[in-house]
C-alpha cells in the first residue's frame, strides 16, 4: 500500500539526520558559485571634504559667516521641503532661494470668526519639514499659526519637523522676577513640543537659558556675524570703537559681540530706579565711536536714554545695533530723532514701510538661517567651534 503524502513526508529523514549519514555531501568546489562583496569607498564627508571648516582668527570686522558646505545637487533632493506662515513669507523666500528650493505649497487661510484653517497641498512623507514662522506681532495669531502648521505636517507623516522660529516671542518672560508670575516662555515651549515638532532653530534668544525649555533639540544661532560682516564695509579705526551694552542685563551679550570687534572695550549704561530713574556709565566714551548692541528694540526707550547719556559723555558717533526690530510706539520717533548715527537691525521681523527712516539700514539673516537649515538636515555640525 502506498504511503500518504504525509506518511512519506513524516517517514523522510530530516536533513541534518541526512547530513548526519552522509545522504547529503556538499557540492564539490568546482562546482559551487562563489559571490564576493563589492568593495566600498572609505567614509567621506560631504563634498569630500570635513564637516566643519575652521575659521580662521583673522582682525578687525572681518567676515566671520559660517563656511559653505551645501551640496551643489540640493535641488534633485526632495525629502528637505521649506514651507512659510504668514509673518515672514520675504525672508522665507529669501532662504529658499539661498538652498536653491521652492518654498512648499501651503493654504493658510482664516475663517470669519478669525479661526485659523491650514493645509499642506504637496505630499510631505517621509521629508524633512521646515517651517519658517515667527512669533512678532501680533504674537498670539502666528503663534496659534505655527502650532496649526506643526500638527498639519505631523499629520502628513513628515519624518521630521523644524520649527525656524526667527524672533521668538515670550522670550521675556523667562524667570518669575515677582510673585504669581507666569513664566510664558516655558508655556509656549510646551506648546510647540506638544503640536509635534521634532527640533527649533531660533535665532537670538532674549536669554540663553530658554534653550532648557524644550524637551527637544535646540539650534540657537546668532544674527551678531551678520552685523560684523556689515561693519566691515564701513571705515572705523578699531582703536575709535566701544561696545556699549544699554542695560546690565544685556552685558554678556555686549562683551561677547567686543571680543568677535577686535576685542573692543566695553562700556555699560547703569540705570537705576529710586524714585527718579539716574542713569550711570561705566567705562570711557569721549571721542569714541560707540555701538550699542542689543537683541532687540522694542520701543527703544532704554536704548535712546543710553544714547543721550554717550553724547554728554562725549561719544564722537552712536550706533545702535539689533537682532530684532520689534519697533512698538514710540521706537520710530526716538530712533529717528537724530542721536545715531545709523540703526542696524535684521529682517527677522518684517518691518513695514510706514516705520523705516533714513538712519535705518536693515541686513538680511536669510543665509545664515539657510546655511544652518542644510548643516541640520545634512547632520553636519552648526557650530563653528
């Protein structure tokens, strides 16, 4: 009787018990098939060359813009997408165009009621989204628009999210100075962890500390090289400069932005509030070309008081310098009214027509925010130390 498929299958020896009665002998070698690995190129870097490139101690108001390691082939990548809110969209573009991309197609629109409606018309999975918005005025609309934006890309399946947050608002209140105070820098922190973003790049925050806010990675990059690289252009003597810093509070920053000015001296504009506010300089002026830098100006009160304060200490001319040109009522007026010489700020806010004026002079952040968006999505180093 024959055996069932089964039966005759139960009945087989199994192939190491073959193996084990020399039933099964391994082919001879002539007749094996031999497959080698195909061998690979050592580990490069991109372009061949080291992920960071020093740069180099050089003098007085050189640039000191971080070196360029973006692919000449960026345009056929398509997992890096930029996509802009409406804050900024000028100095959106202006980054795509410094990467060689096109900003993503976006409808950002807003019902009657002023509820905020977005949706992403390209396919973003699997991509690595930036999403360049910053929290100016009116604050609490592009925020609740960037928040919007986040949870659109992280319902899209993009692999990564980066907030691009330029001016970062709340970033004053970053400590309780007083009772039953809140501390909105870490509320707005939560907000945009919580929404989905995977990473921020901020530039210039009102204080460092604000970094530990975040639960995810921070990149916080400073618009001071973009200042430097201006002053270069301009003829001073370096031994005719000082850095003054407007308040106390913002010495840190002030002596960090000398010693890249050829380690220029620093002064500082004491102010004190007893009944009247006294205001005290600590350093020399006279005869001196003094900078004031700050991180922004707001309504440019403590930087026009500190200004008056350099002329009647016989300061020869007074720049003002900032990141962040938040301008409120009355900056316009103080600003314009003669005691500097020139205003620099950067175009992390936009700044409409109605509040520019002859001493101002407005530099572009869109390479060195393009730079560090490729160093990010590239892995490469942002920091040039």
């Amino acid at each position: 009787m024959p055996l069932s498929y089964s039966a005759a299958a139960a009945a087989a020896p199994s192939p190491l018990a073959a193996r084990s009665r020399g039933l099964l002998r391994r082919p001879p070698r002539s007749a094996r098939v031999v497959v080698r690995c195909k061998k690979i190129d050592q580990l490069r870097a991109v372009n061949g060359i080291p992920p960071y490139s020093p740069v180099s101690n050089r003098s007085l108001l050189s640039p000191v813009t971080l070196p360029i390691i973006r692919d000449a082939n960026i345009k056929n990548d398509t997992r890096l997408r930029i996509f802009s809110g409406t804050a900024n969209p000028s100095l959106s573009q202006e980054i795509a165009s410094y990467l060689g991309l096109e900003l993503g197609k976006i409808n950002i629109k807003r019902f009657a009621d002023g509820e905020i409606y977005v949706q992403l018309q390209e396919s973003v999975r699997g991509c690595d989204v930036f999403l360049v918005q910053p929290t100016c005025p009116p604050a609490n609309e592009n925020l609740m628009e960037l928040l919007i934006m986040i949870d659109a890309c992280r319902r899209a399946s993009a692999k990564n999210i980066t907030a691009v947050i330029p001016y970062f608002g709340y970033a004053r209140a970053d400590r309780k100075s007083q009772g039953r105070e809140s501390i909105a820098a870490k509320l707005v922190a939560n907000m945009i962890t919580e929404a989905g973003a995977n990473r921020v790049l901020v530039c210039d925050l009102h204080s460092s500390q604000a970094m530990g806010y975040f639960d995810i990675p921070v990149d916080h990059v400073y618009g001071q090289p973009v200042i430097l690289d201006y002053l270069a252009s301009k003829t001073i003597c370096s031994d005719d400069l000082v850095v003054v810093s407007p308040d106390v509070g913002g010495v840190a920053r002030a002596r960090a932005f000398a010693k890249k000015l050829s380690d220029a001296p620093l002064a500082i504009v004491d102010k004190r509030r007893h009944g009247h506010n006294v205001m005290n300089l600590i350093g020399d002026v006279r005869g001196k070309v003094a900078v004031m830098m700050d991180d922004m100006i707001d309504t440019a009160g403590t930087i026009a008081k500190g200004a008056e304060l350099l002329h009647q200490e016989g300061a020869r001319e007074v720049y003002a310098c900032c990141t962040h040109a938040v301008f409120s009522p009355p900056a316009i007026e103080r600003l314009s009214s003669g005691l500097f010489q020139e205003v620099i700020i950067t175009n992390t806010i936009p700044l409409k027509e109605d509040k520019s004026f002859p001493q101002l002079t407005i530099l572009s952040v869109a390479n060195l925010l393009g730079e560090t968006i490729w160093r990010v999505h590239d892995d490469c180093s942002v920091s040039t130390k």
